[in-house]
C-alpha cells in the first residue's frame, strides 16, 4: 500500500531578463498581468490588495504541461522594490519561497526564483517515488514558459549573457 506522506520539493529558477529591473519587478507584482504572459496559469483571484503589497493575498490555479492542476493561496510576507518578494503558498503546494531580483545593468535583470514546498495532494504524496522527476520537470517547463513569457510580454531579447 502506498503511504500518503507529504513530500518535500525544493524549486530553484534563475531567470535573465533584458529589460530594467522596475520593468521586470512591475510586471511580477502586477497580478492581474500574469494570464498575459504566464503560460500554464489557468486563473488567478486577488483576495486581499495592500499599498505595499506585504500581506496581500491571491488565489492561483496553474495547469501543468501534463494535465494536473496545482491551486495555491499566495500571500505576500515581505517585499522591499528593487531586491525580492517573499510569499507563503498554501493550497497543493504549501510552503514559502522568494523572488529576487538582480540588476545586472541598467537593460538587464536576473531573477532568481526559490520555493520550498510539501504536496497535500493524496496522489501526489502516494505517487512521488515514481513522480518526483516528472513533478520537477513540470516545474522547470512551467517557469520556463513563464520566463519566455515575460521576456516577450516586456518586448526583450531571448535572454543576454
């Protein structure tokens, strides 16, 4: 029989942007644009909207490149423009992560993107010896299509060096 234990995953994208750093920060704060650019996210709902965003809430459901859907309540913990956002997510992932941001130049940033979370999803926690790779390479696909995604919705380059 396989046990319903949650599983640990821990989630590290490094993106390169070729656009000023409040751009990228601009356009990853602003919820509501996401659907535009963030290939995979099927809905999002703002639920609590702060001047500063600390302690705003959101609600997300994103599909991944096989199929399942992932839902999360995202609520904002810390955010200090021009260095990173932090969160905690609850929901089928439930965790905490940070968007950093690097500005590499004055046309480029970098973001690196950290997520810490435990499946609650039965079928995700049974199946994980097997699913685990798959799970992680959803992932990596989701963000790259969202990297890309951004990079297009801002009018870059593919991505500099």
């Amino acid at each position: 029989m396989l046990k319903n234990i949650p599983q640990t995953y821990q989630f590290t994208s490094y993106w390169k942007i070729g656009a000023p750093i409040q751009q990228v920060e601009n356009a990853i704060t602003d919820v509501h644009s996401w659907k535009t650019w963030w290939t995979g996210l099927q809905d999002v709902h703002i639920v609590k909207l702060t001047s500063n965003y600390k302690g705003g809430i959101f609600q997300a459901a994103w599909r991944s490149a096989t199929g399942y859907l992932l839902r999360m309540t995202i609520t904002i913990t810390d955010y200090k423009p021009g260095d990173h956002i932090l969160f905690n997510s609850a929901g089928d992932l439930s965790g905490n992560g940070e968007w950093h941001f690097i500005a590499k130049s004055p046309t480029q940033t970098d973001v690196r993107v950290e997520w810490n979370v435990v499946t609650t999803k039965s079928w995700m926690n049974a199946g994980a010896p097997v699913l685990r790779p798959l799970f992680r390479l959803n992932h990596k696909l989701l963000m790259n299509r969202a990297e890309a995604g951004l990079r297009a919705y801002l009018g870059c380059q593919q991505h500099l060096e």
